[in-house]
C-alpha cells in the first residue's frame, strides 16, 4: 500500500556514503538491503536532483563540467535502502574512450546486482528524448527493471508548457501517466512523488528467481 506522504518512510534522516565502483567487476559494498539506481544523461540535472531528493547541499556534486562522474557511487538511506549514483550518459564532449569504459560498467551493474528493486531515469522535460535515452529505457525494459520517469527542469517551463511536454514525452516513449514524474529542484515540486514511487519500489517484494 502506497505510504502518505509526510510517513516517517519519507524522511530522509541519515545518509552515508558506502563508496565508489571504477571499473567492470569492481569494488562494490557488500549490503543485504534493496537499491534503488538514478541514471540520465550527463547535464540533465541529476546531482541538482539527488541534493534535493535528500535534502544535502553536498550530497552529490553539481559540477559545471558534465560527463565528470567516473564512478557508480552507493549511498546507504536511512538504513532501508542503498541508493545508487549512476554516471551519466551521452554527452557530447565525453570521449569515445570512456563512453566505452563507462557503459560496459553502468550495463555490468544492472545486469550483476541481486538487490536492484528499479531505476529513476531523468529525462529533460524540455527535450526529445536521444538515442541515449531511447536505447536505456530498451535495455531496461529488456532486463525487465521497474522504471520511474522524473522529468527535470520543469520549473524552466510554464505550468500549461509542462504538462504538455510531460504528456508529449510520456506518449512518444510509450510510459504510463503513474510512471512520469516532473521535477523541479528550484522548487522542490515533484519531491514527495518521487520519494513515494522509491519507497513504493524499496518495499516490493522482488520475484523468486526462476532457477
């Protein structure tokens, strides 16, 4: 049963940081508790999302130079659940060379882990979805990972403006309505929806596995 928000399942009282995975097969915390990954493209405003998800200036880096994050990085919340920090994708001044060491590590991870319950993929809601974006939401879809859709930037639109793009989106990448969630990190909009879907996701209990 979906939590109010305002549960005490929403508040983000502790957080730590568990370490860093650089490379294929890495280093990763050995934990029992679920996770759940954030992953988008380089300058779509996931550390903007992530301080604000958590309430922690800090938390994760905004830096003037996307495509920075050379690691997955794993934070433990509140003891429940283990939220994972992805790198991101497709941007344009990355090199060849690390999108081809960064997607291998990223494709590693969501294939090897047993605790994934789902993934927050941000999508500019300004913006056409790319290929980068097309091309996760099939991986996705393939390795059958439960997907929540945080649209970000909506504060950089009218409230008309946005719910136009949100629906545009969501018809042209095939979503239904409860997965898509604008997003503001100005305004904190998009906020408790968001903590509800995770918490929605962490507390699934996961499928037996088939072997």
């Amino acid at each position: 049963m979906a939590k109010e928000p305002g549960d005490d399942e929403m508040v983000i009282r502790n957080v730590e940081f568990l370490g860093g995975m650089a490379e294929r097969h890495g280093w990763r915390p050995e934990s029992s508790l679920p996770e759940v990954a954030f992953a988008g493209r380089s300058n779509v405003g996931k550390s903007s999302l992530l301080n604000s998800l958590v309430r922690r200036k800090s938390f994760a880096r905004v830096s003037k130079t996307p495509g920075r994050t050379r690691e997955i990085n794993f934070f433990r919340i509140n003891n429940d659940f283990v939220l994972v920090d992805l790198p991101g994708y497709g941007y344009a001044r990355v090199s060849k060379e690390k999108k081809s060491e960064w997607r291998p590590m990223i494709e590693s991870y969501l294939r090897r882990t047993t605790q994934l319950r789902g993934i927050v993929l941000l999508l500019d809601i300004r913006r056409e979805p790319s290929d980068d974006d097309r091309a996760m939401l099939d991986f996705l879809a393939e390795m059958e990972i439960p997907t929540i859709v945080a649209l970000t930037k909506k504060d950089k639109l009218s409230k008309v403006a946005a719910a136009g793009q949100a629906a545009l989106i969501s018809r042209a990448l095939s979503l239904a309505s409860e997965q898509v969630i604008p997003f503001s990190s100005q305004t904190g909009e998009g906020r408790l929806e968001l903590l509800e879907a995770i918490t929605e996701l962490v507390q699934a209990v996961p499928e037996a596995d088939p072997q």
